[in-house]
C-alpha cells in the first residue's frame, strides 16, 4: 500500500487539496470499518501527504456519525506520523475573530456519544492526555501561519477547544459557561481525533478556522447562513496555504513527537494475556510492542 508520513483531515469546507498533485484514491479497510471516504495520497511541493475529508466529499455525516476509529485507523495504514486536522470553529473569545485562526493546545470534551479509544476486549490501555495536541507539531504549524501574514488572519497561539456532541449549537447558557471556563473555541469533532491519534502514536494537532462567533455575542443573531459560507469558503483557500507551508517544513525538519511512543507505558495488560482476536485486530498499533 502507498505510503504517506504526514496526514491531512479537513473539515467543513476543506473538502479536498486544490494544490495536490499525482493524486490516487486509496480505499483502505480496517478492524473499525471504512473511513469518511477515500484517503486522497498526493504530492505536495514534492511530499506525499494522505487528505482525508472528515465529513466525506460532500458533507454527509453528522459530527455524532464520523468514524472516527476508521479515519484514524485509516491514516496509521498509510505510515502517518504526523496529522494535521483542520476544523471550523466558533469564537467563544471577542479577540478570536472570524477569518482568525486558532492553533489550541488544550480540550474540553462536552461529547456524549462517541467511541474515543481503540482499546477494550481484553486489553486495558491508558495514554497520557494530559497534553493533548503534540507541542512540536504545533509549533510548527503555528510559525507556518505566522510566515505567510496572511492579510485578514490574526494567529492565537494556545487556547482551549470545547468539543461538544451536536449537531445543534450551543444555548446562550451553555455559551456562557464555556466563556466562564476560559475556553477559547467550539467544535463537534477534534477531541475524539486527539485521543485516537494518541493511542495510535501520530502527533496530532488542530488548525482551528473561526467562523462566528458562538451565540452568547450580542451580535450573533446578525449572523446569517451566507456569511459563515462565505468565511467558510475564505477560511479553505487560507488553509491550504498554511498546510502546504507546514508540509514543506514538515518535509525538511520532521520533528520528535512524545506522541510516536505514547503506548510505551500505557498498555496494563500482559500482551500474553489478550485474546487472539483483539491482537490481531489491533496488530498495527501493538506490533511494536509484541
């Protein structure tokens, strides 16, 4: 199977790569059933990447429906070691405006029906998450954007992401609290991502495209539907400028990740000990350790 070190996840809006060149569909299997869609290998200013549309190509899965096993599955077949998701968000801060972009390194999880681990039947595992987004990565996804100056862009470096269930938005009570915590975002998919990517020893970190702000501002009922398509619609052709930038640097000087020996220390059970059958299906995540 082709081979890709670093991955791509693009989010509403970001349906594909417009600057990919020598690009193959690769439909992947795996234990957790198939991914969003196909995973979209091509070269980027002469890197492979692997693009995967978190909601398929043409929007049809609720944040609640993504499988979100398969996608991260998916992407450790290809050889991804380092996974850059790109989401849209809103703006629980005044100063993250829309067209801003956000690179956080912290989560709240509001989620209530999602499968976020890959472990279970027979084997007990417990990753650090203490630090949820790959420091490194960050680092260099954030002086990505800070190279480019993007001229309607202001770049927050840090900052926490509520990951809540939808589809719905937020009530103005809900908003509120979460502006009470010192959150600094709102999304419906990245921590499950986060902590699958953990588990399966890619670096992971989120570039967060504001969109509006949630609806605890005093101007959110001004927001229509044609102005967040529209940022949405900005949001991607800046995305794809910060991503190709960050491959490039990626590229040339991949960096150490604590994220690349993450189960080193998690697995409490006995490898001896775990049934045939969850071995097998997790072998891509234990081979290393068997």
């Amino acid at each position: 199977m082709a081979q890709a070190s670093i991955g791509i996840i693009g989010g509403s809006g970001l349906y594909k790569m417009d600057a990919l060149k020598d690009v193959e569909e690769v439909r992947v299997e795996t234990p957790f059933g198939s991914p969003s869609d196909a995973l979209i290998l091509g070269t980027l200013d002469s890197t492979r990447v692997a693009f995967l549309a978190r909601h398929g190509r043409n929007h049809t899965l609720l944040p609640s429906e993504l499988p979100f096993r398969a996608n991260i599955y998916g992407m450790k077949q290809l050889g991804v070691k380092y996974l850059i998701s790109a989401s849209a968000v809103g703006s629980l801060k005044e100063e993250a405006k829309p067209l801003d972009m956000v690179v956080p390194d912290q989560f709240i999880d509001r989620t209530k029906n999602r499968i976020s681990t890959f472990f279970g039947e027979g084997i007990v595992a417990h990753i650090a998450f203490g630090n949820p987004i790959c420091k490194n990565l960050a680092i260099v996804l954030a002086d990505a954007i800070a190279s480019l100056n993007l001229p309607e862009v202001t770049l927050h470096c840090g900052g926490t992401y509520v990951c809540m269930e939808g589809p719905a938005f937020s009530t103005k009570a809900e908003s509120n609290l979460y502006r009470s915590w010192g959150a600094t975002i709102i999304g419906m998919t990245n921590l499950p991502e986060a902590k699958l990517a953990r588990e399966a020893e890619i670096a992971y970190a989120t570039l967060a495209l504001v969109t509006d702000y949630d609806c605890w501002h005093p101007d959110h009922d001004s927001v229509t539907v044609e102005l967040v398509i529209g940022n949405l619609l900005r949001n991607a052709a800046n995305a794809q400028k910060v991503i190709q930038e960050t491959v490039r640097r990626l590229s040339e000087n991949p960096p150490p990740s604590e994220a690349h020996s993450a189960l080193q220390y998690a697995i409490l059970t006995q490898l001896d000990k775990v049934p045939t059958a969850t071995k097998e299906k997790l072998g891509l995540l234990l081979q290393k350790y068997l």
